[in-house]
C-alpha cells in the first residue's frame, strides 16, 4: 500500500493510505487522549476527547479517530484551544460521576481517572448531579455500574463487532441514554468479559475480582489457557502469590472459560496429599510411600506378566514437558509403547496429516471462510472471534453451515441450513456441474471467485466427510484448514509422541528410528509398537492389561461405562488435580500441581510453541506432573536427571527436528512433520468407548470438561440448553 | 346558461382541522341534490387541494365558474347551502364571505414555484397534476436528456439544498454520479422535525406527485434504481397522499421497471420515521432506514460514498427535490433569475408566531425581511412592535428588530448569526423575553440530542440548566460567560449538526439581548413580563375601586378585600397567572 506524509506536532511521518489521523499521531509518538476508540472496534467518534487541529480546514478542530489523514496533513495534538477543550469534556463527564473511585474496582487502571489527573480538573463550574443508580447484581459474573458509565459504547460495539453476540445495546436518549440489555434481564450471553475489559471506567466489573486487590498491588505472569487448543496467553494477575484475576495477553482476546475459569484450580476439593487404597479405601498418605508403592508393583508386574502387559494414558491438557517425560518413562523405564491418550477419540481425520491449521490471526486474510462446523464458537472461541472480526472488520464472506440457529447466522453471507455431509456433497456438486440449490449455488460461486478460502474444519469427521473436504478443497485454488482442537495441549501431545506407534516428532516406530532413539535416550527400547486407547480398554477387558497409569485424563468421568472395565485392573495409577471418578478407582492417587502452578510449554492448535509461567505456587503437596514421573523412573532405576522444565525442553529439540529452532511464539511448519501429506490417521475411533454424548443443561461454551465443572464463576451462569 | 364550474376545498391539515371534510362533503350533498346539476347544465366538479398557505382563514374554498375564481374564506358546514344557491346556481357571490384585500396582499409578494400547484391541483388525482404539466419534466430528461445534461441544468439554475445548509444540489448529485458501486440509493428526507415548521409537510400533502417526479428525475441524473422517502408517522395524511401517489405513478408507468419505454428503472419505498428530530441528519437517518438507532455516525465516510446498506447515497430534502421538475420544465435561466448572485430561487418559510397573517409562505431569495414581515405577513398581531424575528429553527437564531432590513438568503442570514434553516420563521414582539425563547430551543435540542457525543448529551443539558435558573430569577454572576464558553465548546465539539448548531439561539440572543440576561441575572427582573418567578403582581390602590372582579378570576384566592375598597394581593398565594391583570378594567393591576 502506498504510503503518505502527515506531519503530526512537527514530525514528519510517513503512514500508509487509509490511515487515520489519530493512527497516524501514534505513529509520531505523539498521544491523543481517547475514551470511546479502541483498535478493535470501528471508528465511532463519540467522546470527542481525541480532537486535533488540522491545518487548513473550516472547522476548529477535527476529531483524530474517525478522519482520515490525508497527504501532506499537517496536524496538532496540543494547543491551548484543545486542551480547554478536553477539560470541557471532561469536566461534563464529571458532573454525574460519583467519583466512587475509593471503592471502584477500575480506580488504577481507569481512563477517566487518568485523564482527569493529566488535565488537572480543579472544582467544577457545574452544579453536580448525582442521580445514583443501584448497580446491577442480578446478571452472573458481571455487575453493572449505571453511574459510572460514560457512554462510550465500547461494551455495545466490542459485544457486536467482535462477538457477534450484540447483548448491550443502548437505551434511552440523550440524558437518559443508557447501556442495557432487552428489557434490562440479567445477561444472557458467552460471558467473556470483553465489555468488562474494554470499560475505560468501572461501569462494568466483574464479580470475581470485586474488592479482591487494588489494580496497581497486581504483578502479571504471562501465561497460557489450559482450557481449548487456542491456547490464547493470559496474564494471570497476582496478589500475594495468588492469583486475583486473569487479562488477555497475546490475542487481544479471552472467553469466558480463560477469563474466569481458572479458579477451578482454588476449588476445595483440589487433591492435596497423595492417596492409597487401604482396605478398599483411598487414604492420605505421604510422597514416598506413593511413589515406592508404584515403583515397587510396576516392578512386580513387569517382570511377572511383562512390560505388554502395562500401559499408559497421557494427558491433552499438560505440559509439552510432563507428555514427554510420560511417554519417555513408559518407553525407557517400563518398557512398553502402550501409550495413548483417549483425547484422540474426538479429533478430525486427517489432523496433522491433511489438515494444518492456519494461523489464527490471519483468518482475515482470506476471502471467503467456510464453516463447516456450527459449534465453532463453543469449542474455540477464538477461532469464533477470528472469523467475526474478519466479516466485520476486513468484510470477508462467509459461508456458514448450521442446520440450527447461532451468532454466526447473523453475519453470515450465505446460511447451508443442513449437515455438514449434505452441504459438502452439495457444494462439490454445484462447484462440478453447476446443479443444486440456490445456497449451494451461491456458495459455490462465492468460493471459486475467491483468491483463498479457509476452511473451519469440524471437531470430528466421518470418513466420508473427510473425502468430501478434500475433494472441494481440490477444486479451489488456495485453502487454510483451521481444524477445531478441544483441548490445550493436544497438538503438543501428539508432537512428544504420546501414541503407540509414533516417537516424538511423528517417527513412526520401526528398526532404524527404534534405534536412533534407543541412541538418543540411551535406553533398551521395545521393539513392538504398543496398543492404543481403543486397543488398551479392551485389553483391560480380556485380561491382556494389567497396570494403567493414568496422568491427568478421567476417562470414567467422560464414559460412565469404562468404570467397571478400569476396576478390573490389577493395579491403576490417578495422577491429576481433582479426585475424580477415575480417581476413585485408582489404587494410587497422586495430586499434581495445575497449569497456574508449574512452568513449561504448551503447543496451541497452529503449533505455536507458547511458555507456561508459574503463576502461584503448587497447592498442598501437589507436585508438577514431570517431577512426580521422574521421582518413579529413579525408583524403578531409571537415569532421569532433568533440574527443571527448561533441561526436559532443550532435550525436546534436539529428540523433535520441529522443536529444533522453534522460537517461543512462533508456529512450527507443517513441512517439519514426517507425515505431512501422508495417508495416516491419527484420530481413533471406536464403536463403544465415549460413544455416548454426555447430556449437560449447560452450553458447550460452559461444559466441556471436568475442570470448568469445577469453577465457581462459570458455575454462576444459569443456562436452559439440553445439547444431546 | 352553460357553466363551467369547478370547487376547490381545502384539505390540507389545516383545512382538515378547520372542518374541510364536513364543508366538502355538505358541497357533495347539496350539488347532488335534485335541480342542482340541471340548473348549473354543464360539469360541476369538486376538489379537494393541498394548503395555498393562508391557514389562519380555513377553510378556505375557491367557487370558480367559467374561469372566474371567487375564494371564500372561514367557511362552516352550515354556509355551504347558501353558497350553492347564490353563487353557483344563482351566479352571484356572497360578497361578505369572500376573503378581503389582506388575502391578496399576502400572495402579492410570494412568487410560487415549489407550491405553484399547491391548492390548486387535487393531491389524490394524478391527473389533475398531469393537467398542469405533471410529469412533463420527466418526459423531457428521459427523452432529450443526458443524466449529465440534467445535472448541468441543475447547476446551472443554482439550487441549493433546502434542508438547512444549502449545499450545491447539482455537486451533490455530481459526486453520486462518479461513485461507483452495483447500487445507489437516492433518499428524499421528509423528517422534518423544527418545532413550528410545516413546509414539507404541505408540500407532500399538497403536491406528491412534484415530490416523486423530482426523485425520478435525481433517480436518472445520478443513476439509482431505489428511493426512500423518510417521512415522519406524525404525518398521517402526508404519508397517506404519497402511498396513493406512488400507486398512480406506478400505474401510470412513472414508477417502476422501465419508465416511459425509456429504459430506467427506479421505484420508491416509504420509511416511516418515530419522530426522532435527529434522524434529519444524514447518517442517523440512514441508520434509521436501516433498522438502526437513529443516531449519527461520524463522517467520512460521507452518504455519497458510503451511505445506505453500504452504498453510494444522495439525501436529498423535500422542497429541494419538488423545485427540480420546475427547474427542469422552465429552464435553468428562469430558476437562476430569481434570487441573489449566490442564492438563487424561492424558498418557503412556515411564518408564525406573533404576525397577522401566519401561514405558509413562498418569497424569492434575497427579499427582505421587512417585506415578510409587514407586507405578506400583515405587521404584528395586536398593534405590538416587532421585537426579532427567530429563523432555522433550533438550530438557528435571532434577527433583532433593528435589523429588519436583512435579506433572505443564505450569506446574509450566517452573517447575522442566524441560519436559513429549513425554514422555520417565528416572529417575536415586546411582550418576548429572549432569555425564554434560548430556552424553548434549548429544551426541545436537549430532549432531542441522541446521547451518542458528549458535548451534546450533558452539554445542551448544561446550558438549559442554566438558562432555566436565570429565567427562575437564580441565575450567577458569571453565568453569561458560562453559556458563552460552553456553547462555543459544544459547538465545536459536537459529532453531528444538531450538538454543532444546538447552541445557535444562546449564542445569537446574547448577542443582541446581553442586556436582558443581565437584568435577568442582576436586577432580577424580566424586562418582558414573560418569566414567571421573575413577576410580581400589586394593586395600584390609586386606581383600584374595589369593584371585586379581580377576586372572582383569582384561582388561588389570593387577592382580599372589601367591596369597593382597594384590594390587595397575598404574595406568597399568588401564583402569577396574570388573570387580574386581564380582568381589572381599570388597569389598577401592576405586572413587573
């Protein structure tokens, strides 16, 4: 794009077209107060705060966020003239304030309060008006402060632009213009938060963060979401070595889940102390007779049955570093490549292989998305956001299949009111021949006119549909795939090898890479590939398993009928943050430490290697996943020696030829994996296990595991959804 | 005795309110009755026609026989018998009924173009507005013009927009022209929404079909296939005129596909507006048509270049749109004759306040304003002085009485501080206090601001409030220059026309009234005798001869006495309804 001169305060910059005045004093480094403009949201010009004077035009003075600079624009952001006029400004807002900022929640970080300082607002020369209005505690997690708003509208715009969701809206004219929902009911929304973070002032606040710290005794620890495979960064904010509230960090964006979700990990019934069946029940006990009980019957059952006969189960949801040293101890201690995890079950064909997903920053950047999967906005906020923010902000199209009714339909350019398979064999046909309907139609005109298209590939596909995408793919001339990834640390399990038949990095297990490994570990290897999930379960069934150590999965939690079939084993192995029903039936309990209480990596859904932060320290004596497998591994004569989570990560990139030089923000290429482009699969499927949909009363969005279960605020949220 | 005759009645709002449906149809019941149709011979025809602007005489009926008109004025039900007998069977007007010489002087100085056919064309009948040349523009440009050569020919007659801010109709539709883009839309605005001001209702009630021929004609010159016409609900028979309009435009192939074989396509939807007097800005009321909130948004980008839906779109007013098939039909030149050097035409204000002859009126640009005033406006009701003279309605300002020579255009008016305006004209006499009017506009743009730009929302809230403490006699030192700072912030400031010009009437009667909100401030006192808590009533004892007519009106029972003694009034019970001071036949009543 062609660049343009403006001069701002006497500095000369170069912008590119299409700038706007205020972007264009940025650029200079010059600040121009706003109160209503945030980058996010279209211009709106409300607050008129951000004036200037643009020389040689008839009106006074300009507002900077809404005009476009021009060429050779010659601009001022102080004069004596705008200064009164910001101080009228303020001072306006200032008559109905309540100046409550001793017990406002914002005061620190609030806009309104800053700017007052900086412009030094002495007595008013109005007549205060104080018309106090009772905040709002009936909606969940959100209250509403009537006599602070000023009206910006960031709340009203940030809920529509970027959400889609539209929950405020103003109400009222003039003087009695107002911020409110229909009717002014309690929320009814995704509950991200958004408007709260976006409020210059403390007219909206969160429940959770009420009176709990003053915004300047808060220390940030960059982190990331354990909740989906976005893996958005948080800035956990900590008072005290505890956690009071968590802000968005890299994608300008958190849902509900990662804004308010993590105190699960303050839930009372966190596990504190590891635990041993005796007599049939599970008792406190202390590390060293935990972990010597597990030595010593991994032991026993090794060399009574053999290594086949043990296996384990690895998490999605911890560190690249404990899915590596699981799976390293499985291999190198134990012996066997029994190694899985269930999450495979509810993954798309073809992920890792087919499908790699785009950068989700980027969705904007093609013409035309294609969604082919309804819950898109459920299971991955921000992949729902990015596709908003692309309609919205950059006008992209969007193809929307949804036999239901959601966010997305209000934006969407063209609605395929039917399942995913019908409308992906309607849109390969009318892409074909030119046949079908009229949706189908206009669709396909809309994707073969594009220069690119993504594709929002669903949380799981039938063989067929897996076909279908690839054979409409085929038939345009760029795709992005942006596969929905459950859980946060999916992709990075998948990339530590914890699966049966692959090592870490997707070397698939044979001769030559069994013994490159055995070099590399420096450990007798089995020379089998192990058994996977699907295969372990039944296992269990026909007696061919006899131990299962289980790290950070409930597989009994997800399917009520795996219960009887785990209680058959000789000897189970729970190590996690809650007792859950897995737990229950474990002969050792072991509690590990949550995402906010360790440090490590996690690799997000666009294989993004992105740094876990210790925010608090560990609760109780739970301990971080790695260091507990590590302790067993020394127990069972292992050579383990890792002082911290950085030794696990500098081995990691020289075991994973991707991880080699991967710097900590960036996304991994898809041409670094082995299997890119192959024909292997590496979702499972079963006819038995977690066939069943779990019905829940609750949205996805606010269901979809047993962590956000486990969350006080989310729990406030009252929804009347039966998803089946 | 063969007799062309033809009655008109007015049935405009006015003429509606004054009883124009039970006047016309007594006329159709005694013309139908037996004898008459064969006494009079020939055609007898009846019409219902638009406001011709004299509303203070409805209902007004015009009796023309074989071309000879003769206008009643203050016609009833019960005056239509004799009418019929005398005038239109008999062939001899009721000279005592006829209007008086005021109603010719009233018309005299009026030159007519956009309500040329206002009251004389029936607003029902398509053909009646065809019998006067209707459509004939359309004709011309679709067959011997260019939407080039219509533009220029817009140009070259000078119009300017009549909404307010006379903006070059012909750059408008220029620029629309040249934007790009698979849909135009052109927009023609009937949200008129200043307190007094009824022009484009009238224009609409009386003459649709002007309106809907100039939208064909911007439709072609800019090249959009879809209208609007934004109109408020609170013209109930305006809208109802323009549906019956655009229905006859379309039957008659001036509307729709393929106008005239000529190969444009253009129809017209009616959007009818809640009254939201904001939604007269552009971008509000784009938003509005939308299904928006009718508030504005910041501008670039411009309608021109994204407006409706996203599109390229002209906005174009009423009286704006109803002068282009004259300007069409008569030329350019005959347009750009009338008027000043920059503004050229006619321009109708709806004249009110304290004038004899209020009404809605048509005047050349550049007349001056004396000649309104006293010559079609016949002088000040009850002998008064004209004191100013408020134009552009809330956005606009004062003219003092000492500047009656004032032209009527739009340089010569920004120059005094006022506006033209839509064209709102309220005449004021002595007994106006200045302070109170700011504070009648102030209270109607306060009630009326959107609450979107700050300076606007709690701005004009600021200024009524202190205007309403001076006019409550609780007004500061230093509140003038208060106003004067506030005023000039928010006008600068503000987002949209309605913050930027809120303002206007404070700042335009400080100017010239400085001193009367300074008695008001200083002295306490209300120069005119208009502000309530700043009047007190007494009894001139001199003069009182106690002849108790004064306690019989009183409502409070504030004033005591005995019988042909002088009374007196309890303070603290009076409530200053100025009853005595209308009753006391012998002035002994002292107001101030």
């Amino acid at each position: 794009m062609p660049n343009m001169t403006v001069t701002v305060d006497g500095k000369k910059i170069e912008v590119p077209m299409g700038s706007t005045i205020l972007e264009a004093c940025t650029a200079a480094g010059s600040r121009v107060p706003t109160l209503c403009h945030d980058n996010k949201l279209h211009p709106f010009g409300a607050c008129r705060i951000c004036l200037v004077e643009v020389e040689g035009t008839p009106r006074k003075f300009t507002p900077s966020c809404t005009t476009p600079a021009t060429d050779n624009m010659v601009v001022k952001t102080t004069s004596p003239g705008l200064i009164e006029a910001r101080r009228m400004v303020l001072e306006l807002l200032l008559i109905k304030h309540p100046l409550d900022c001793p017990v406002c929640d914002k005061a620190g970080e609030c806009s309104l309060q800053d700017l007052v300082h900086e412009y030094g607002l002495g007595p008013s020369r109005f007549d205060p008006e104080k018309g106090y209005l009772p905040p709002d505690y009936e909606s969940a997690i959100i209250e509403r402060n009537i006599s602070r708003c000023i009206l910006c509208g960031k709340c009203v715009r940030i809920c529509d632009e970027q959400n889609a969701v539209g929950e405020w809206a103003f109400t009222r004219r003039g003087t009695r213009a107002r911020i409110s929902t229909d009717f002014d009911r309690p929320l009814d929304c995704e509950f991200c938060g958004e408007c709260v973070e976006i409020c210059p002032v403390g007219a909206l606040t969160t429940r959770q963060f009420k009176y709990k710290a003053r915004s300047w005794n808060l220390e940030g620890t960059a982190s990331v979401c354990n909740y989906c495979g976005c893996g958005c960064g948080v800035s956990y904010e900590t008072r005290e070595g505890r956690i009071m509230r968590v802000g968005p960090a890299r994608s300008n964006y958190l849902c509900t889940k990662g804004r308010f979700g993590w105190d699960a990990v303050h839930h009372a019934e966190r596990l504190t102390t590891p635990k041993m069946r005796v007599n049939g029940e599970l008792v406190d006990c202390t590390w060293d007779e935990a972990l010597s009980i597990i030595a010593t019957n991994l032991k026993v059952i090794k060399s009574r049955h053999g290594a086949e006969k043990i296996g384990g189960l690895g998490s999605v949801r911890t560190t690249n570093e404990d899915s590596y040293v699981f799976q390293k101890f499985l291999r190198t201690v134990v012996e066997t490549n029994n190694i899985d995890t269930l999450a495979r079950l509810k993954t798309p064909k073809g992920l890792n292989t087919t499908f790699f997903s785009g950068e989700l920053n980027k969705m904007a950047s093609h013409e035309v998305i294609l969604v082919l999967d309804k819950n898109v906005g459920e299971i991955n906020p921000l992949t729902g956001i990015e596709i908003v923010r692309a309609v919205n902000k950059k006008d992209r199209k969007l193809i929307l299949v949804n036999d239901e009714f959601n966010k997305f339909n209000k934006i969407a350019t063209v609605v395929l009111p039917t399942s995913t398979v019908n409308a992906l064999e309607n849109l390969v046909k009318a892409l074909s021949s030119g046949a079908g309907s009229e949706e189908s139609k206009r669709a396909a005109a809309m994707l073969k006119a594009a220069k690119n298209v993504a594709i929002i590939v669903p949380a799981q596909l039938s063989d067929n549909e897996f076909t279908l995408i690839r054979d409409l793919a085929g038939k345009l001339p760029e795709v992005t795939y942006y596969p929905l990834v459950r859980r946060s640390n999916f992709q990075g399990s998948l990339d530590m090898g914890v699966m049966p038949s692959y090592y870490p990095g997707y070397r698939k297990i044979d001769e030559t890479s069994t013994a490159d490994f055995a070099g590399l570990w420096n450990a007798v290897l089995p020379e089998t590939t192990g058994m996977n999930a699907v295969e372990m379960i039944k296992a269990i069934t026909q007696g061919k398993l006899a131990a299962l150590y289980i790290m950070g999965d409930d597989p009994a939690g997800s399917d009520p009928g795996l219960k009887g079939i785990l209680q058959k084993l000789e000897f189970l192995v729970v190590q996690d943050i809650f007792l859950t029903e897995t737990a229950k039936l474990a002969h050792v309990v072991l509690p590990a430490a949550s995402s906010t209480e360790k440090s490590g990596t996690f690799t997000n859904l666009e294989r993004r290697l992105q740094q876990v932060n210790k925010a608090e320290e560990p609760i109780g004596e739970s301990r971080p996943d790695w260091e507990i497998i590590q302790d067993i591994a020394k127990k069972m004569g292992g050579s383990m020696k890792y002082g911290s989570t950085r030794d696990i990560l500098a081995e990691i990139r020289s075991v994973v030829p991707a991880y080699k030089d991967l710097a900590f923000g960036a996304c991994w290429a898809r041409e670094k994996s082995p299997l890119a482009g192959m024909a292997d699969d590496l979702s499972l499927t079963s006819d038995s296990i977690m066939k069943q949909e779990v019905i829940t009363a609750e949205r996805l969005l606010f269901s979809s595991g047993m962590t956000i279960t486990r969350s006080h605020e989310i729990g406030t949220i009252r929804h009347y959804k039966i998803e089946v | 005795m063969n007799k062309d005759v033809s009655i008109k009645v007015c049935m405009g709002t006015g003429g509606i309110a004054a009883g124009g449906v039970e006047v016309m149809s007594t006329f159709e019941k005694a013309l139908a009755s037996v004898g008459i149709k064969a006494a009079v011979q020939k055609n007898c025809s009846m019409h219902k026609v638009g406001c011709r602007g004299f509303c203070a005489r409805d209902v007004l009926v015009d009796v023309i026989i074989d071309g000879t008109k003769s206008t009643y004025q203050y016609i009833k039900p019960d005056m239509v018998e004799r009418i019929v007998q005398e005038h239109v069977v008999g062939g001899a007007p009721i000279g005592d009924w006829l209007v008086t010489d005021d109603y010719h002087t009233f018309h005299d100085k009026q030159v007519k173009v956009v309500l040329s056919d206002c009251g004389e064309v029936d607003p029902e009948d398509i053909d009646s507005y065809l019998g006067r040349g209707g459509y004939e523009a359309v004709k011309k440009v679709l067959t011997t013009m260019t939407p080039q050569e219509t533009i220029d020919v817009i140009k070259a007659s000078g119009l300017r927009g009549r909404g307010g801010a006379g903006f070059p109709t012909a750059v408008k539709w220029d620029m629309a022209i040249k934007a790009t883009g698979p849909k135009k839309y052109l927009i023609c605005n009937a949200d008129e929404g200043d307190p007094g001001a009824f022009m484009d209702r009238s224009v609409v009630e009386g003459n649709p079909h002007a309106v809907i021929e100039g939208m064909i004609i911007g439709a072609y010159a800019i090249g959009a296939p879809h209208g609007y016409v934004y109109i408020r609900a609170e013209y109930p028979l305006a809208v109802e005129r323009l549906h019956l309009a655009i229905k006859q435009a379309k039957e008659r192939g001036y509307l729709g596909k393929n106008i005239l074989g000529k190969g444009l396509d253009f129809m017209i939807k009616v959007k009818l507006g809640a009254g939201a007097f904001v939604c007269g800005e552009e971008t509000a009321l784009i938003a509005s048509i939308e299904g928006k909130r009718g508030q504005p948004k910041a501008k670039p980008p411009f309608p021109v270049q994204k407006g409706l839906w996203g599109y390229p779109t002209i906005i174009n007013n009423v009286e704006t749109l109803a002068n282009v098939p004259y300007i069409i039909r008569k030329g350019a030149s005959w347009y750009a004759a009338m008027g000043t050097e920059k503004s050229k035409g006619t321009k109708v204000f709806a004249l009110t306040g304290k004038i004899l002859n209020s009404g809605l009126i048509e005047v050349p640009m550049g007349i001056p304003l004396k000649e309104v005033i006293y010559d079609i406006g016949g002088g000040i009701e009850n002998g008064k002085k004209l004191k100013a003279v408020q134009t552009g309605g809330p956005s606009g300002g004062c003219i003092p009485a000492n500047m009656v020579d004032t032209t009527l255009d739009y340089e010569s008016l920004s120059k005094v501080g006022s506006i033209m305006g839509s064209g709102g004209m309220v005449v004021l006499d002595e007994t106006d206090c200045m302070v109170n009017v700011a504070k009648y506009f102030l209270q109607f743009t306060q009630s009326e601001s959107c609450g979107k730009c700050i300076p606007c929302r709690v701005g004009t809230k600021r200024l009524l409030e202190i205007l309403t403490r001076i006019t409550e006699g609780k007004g500061r030192e230093g509140d003038i220059e208060l106003l004067e700072s506030l005023a000039a912030d928010v006008k600068t400031s503000s987002l949209c026309g309605l913050g930027q010009s809120a303002p206007n009437p404070v700042l335009s009667t400080i100017r010239y009234y400085r001193d009367e909100y300074e008695a008001h401030i200083y002295e306490k006192r209300c120069p005119a005798g208009v502000c309530k808590d700043l009047l007190s009533y007494s009894i001139l004892e001199e003069f009182c001869k106690g002849c108790t007519a004064c306690t019989r009106v009183c409502p409070a029972g504030a004033i005591i006495g005995e019988k042909k003694k002088p009374h007196k009034i309890i303070q603290d019970i009076c409530i200053k309804c100025g009853a005595c001071f209308e009753t006391c036949k012998f002035k002994a009543i002292k107001k101030g």
